[in-house]
C-alpha cells in the first residue's frame, strides 16, 4: 500500500525543462547563472513575477510554473553568492 504523505525525490541527469515533475528546486546565488537564468527569462516570457526569481538569502519563493516547463511548480532558493 503505498503512504500518500510521502515525498518522492530524485536527481536526474536529464533536459530539467521535459522532466515532468511536482516541483523544480533551483538556487538563486544572488545572481543568474546558467539553469536558474534560462528558467527564469522562459517563465518571465509566461507572466511569472520576476521578483520571483531573485529571493535573498534564506528566503524561498514557490509557484506555478504555468507550463512553461514540464515540472508544474518552481521552488526558487536563495543562497549566499557563490563566492561565499
């Protein structure tokens, strides 16, 4: 029988935009980068808050990634800058 409050995590080295998905975690390093910048202009191009991608550093943003991507949600971390 299988518990409905589980979660289910994987890593996968695959295209993150066709991997379908609940939820896409990314960090924000208080700048864009690679994957987080790509993601970011496509949603932004979709109606997605741009504020939304640059939280500060312990603080997290959650939302819908309104099909622009295969993973349903986006949960955007924000980190120290990476030369910290």
């Amino acid at each position: 029988m299988k518990n409905n409050n589980s979660v289910e995590i994987a890593v996968i080295n695959d295209d993150v935009v066709s991997v379908d998905s609940d939820v896409l975690i990314l960090k924000y390093a208080q700048a864009h980068f690679g994957l987080d910048r790509f993601i970011s202009q496509k949603l932004i191009r979709l109606g997605v808050d741009d504020t939304l991608f640059s939280p500060l550093p312990g603080i997290a943003n959650y939302f819908n990634s309104r099909g622009g991507i295969s993973a349903r949600n986006v949960l955007i971390v924000g980190v120290k800058p990476l030369s910290r």
